[in-house]
C-alpha cells in the first residue's frame, strides 16, 4: 500500500471524488488550492484533499473511498497519514461532513469529536437535494481531532469565514 501526493492532473482523479461530493462545481473550489493524496494498493483504492484553513487547520474536504473496498480499512489508513503528515504543523485536523448515520460515526471512531455545524450548507450551496444512507442532508457537521504537538495545539482553531453556529 502506497499513499502518494497527486501534483498534476488532479481532475483525472474526479469520479471518485465525485462519490464524496456529489457536484463538481462544488469539488473545483477546492481542488487546485487542496493537496490531493491517492492510496494505491494495487489500483487506487482512496482518494483525499485537504486545504489549509488558517490558524492551525487543516480541513478535509473531501475524502472517498472506492464502493467495493469500503469496509477495508483504506479510509481510517488515509485519515491516520494525514494526521501523522502534518502533525506539529498543525493543530486541528478537522472534517465537514453531512448529518449522515454512515460517516458520523466513521469519524467517531477514527478520533474526530463534534466541533460545529453551519445550518443549510446543502440546501444553501448544492443545486439538488443530497441523501446518504436514506437521510436528506440539510447541515454541515463539523467534526475536529487534534493534531499538534503541545506548543501548535495551543492556537486557536482557525475559522473558514462562514457562518457557524456551536451545537
């Protein structure tokens, strides 16, 4: 298993990212800004794009796991890189993600707490109604993990600039 950065060509890797975030428009904002990280084991099994947020955050805007190999560990082995990648260069790795009862708890588990959520992301930003796993998507969740050392996780959590409400 290999996980590399994808420095060109990244819209190459659009279909599966597109299982992830579901409108490409939405994608092109943060595509060419973001770092694009592949897992390859035998055939690309993962994809993930992170951006710097500002103030110690590195967000992940979109990560996806191939249909067929969910349920294999790529996701949480993907997460578990980027963490230790830019650990002390950091200090908040965060996640947005729907109110969805399949990626909730995938990022419970891999360490994420609830930070907070931006009311009507999907209903505000998407051109169609988004549904995971039966459930319509209406807010965006925020969820945070720490990954700085002691002196980097001591600055603030940065901001995106958009309207954010505490749960």
């Amino acid at each position: 298993m290999e996980i590399r950065e994808i420095r060109e060509n990244k819209k190459q890797f659009l279909p599966l990212l597109l299982a992830a975030d579901e409108q490409e428009d939405m994608i092109d904002r943060y595509l060419d800004r973001g770092t694009l990280y592949v897992l390859d084991d035998g055939g690309v099994k993962c994809e993930c794009v992170v951006t710097d947020e500002g103030g110690g955050v590195l967000e992940i805007k979109n990560i996806a796991t191939a249909p067929e190999w969910r349920g294999h560990g790529y996701g949480k082995a993907m997460l578990d890189f980027v963490a230790a990648a830019y650990r002390g260069r950091y200090s908040i790795l965060q996640v947005g993600t729907g109110d969805s009862p399949l990626t909730i708890p995938f990022y419970e588990k891999c360490g994420f707490t609830r930070s907070h959520r931006i009311r009507n992301f999907f209903t505000d930003h998407y051109d169609h109604p988004i549904y995971e796993a039966g459930v319509r998507l209406v807010d965006m969740i925020y969820l945070q993990k720490k990954i700085g050392n002691e002196e980097t996780s001591k600055q603030p959590a940065g901001r995106t600039g958009q309207k954010e409400e505490n749960q």
